[in-house]
C-alpha cells in the first residue's frame, strides 16, 4: 500500500495520494540507459548501451563495436548477454547484435550499416522471432 485514505475524501487529500502513486512511475521510466562499464587489461572504459553496435567473439575475449572505437574484454558470450539489455540477440555463436542498429537482413546475414554479420542455423529462429516482435 502507497497511501491510506479515509472516508469523506476531500479533493486535496486525494490528488496528494495520487502524487505518491505517479511520481515513482515517472522516475523508473527513464529513457536514458546506464553505461556499460567494460574492463579491457587494466583499463575500465565507459560505453554507451545505445552506441554498440555489435560484438564479436574470438577465443576467450569479446569485442565491443561502436560507430568511434572498439573494446577488447576478456569475458564470454554469456556473461556479456546477462550484462545487456533485451534488444541485444545473439544471431551467431559468435556475435550478439543490437538490433536497434541494423539496417537490412536476408536469411543467412544482418547488416549493421555496411558490416555483414552471419546468422547461425540454430540463432535464426529466435532473431527472426524478435525482429517480427518489434515489428508489431
């Protein structure tokens, strides 16, 4: 329970309790997303959830994209995908994409502006799935 009210309501009493319910509302909805903080060797970089395209893995490290740089990590596929938020899918066992960044696919590849990237038999489903999701 947010608030208590009691019988006869009076219009200011009311409109106060109303106020508790809506303003926490309004906080959680918050468009802009918390950084990502990679640690790549013994430097943390600062990146922005909005901004990474893609990331690619080769042997035990990761690789962040962005439109300016890249971020080498030495984590897994799994750990990165707990890390970022639901638009991230991985369409190969070794890319994760954001699928806010891709700009045309056929059944075999994404692209990302002009960089193609593999779907993986067994990715393609569930990115077709999520693709057609916010679509509707």
């Amino acid at each position: 329970a947010v608030d208590y009210l009691l019988k006869p309501i009076s219009m200011d009493r009311f409109m106060k309790a109303m106020t508790k319910i809506i303003e926490p509302s309004r906080v959680t909805t918050q468009t802009t997303p918390l950084p990502l903080w990679v640690k790549s060797g013994n430097k943390t970089y600062k990146l922005s959830i909005d901004d990474i395209l893609y990331l690619r893995k080769d042997g035990n490290y990761l690789t962040y994209f962005t439109s300016t740089t890249k971020v080498m990590a030495r984590e897994s596929v799994g750990e990165a995908l707990s890390k970022l938020p639901s638009f991230f899918v991985q369409c190969h066992k070794s890319h994760i994409i954001n699928i806010r960044h891709i700009t045309s696919f056929t059944k075999e590849s994404v692209f990302i502006n002009e960089i193609e990237i593999s779907i993986g038999s067994s990715f393609r489903d569930n990115l077709t799935k999520v693709i057609t999701e916010i679509n509707n």
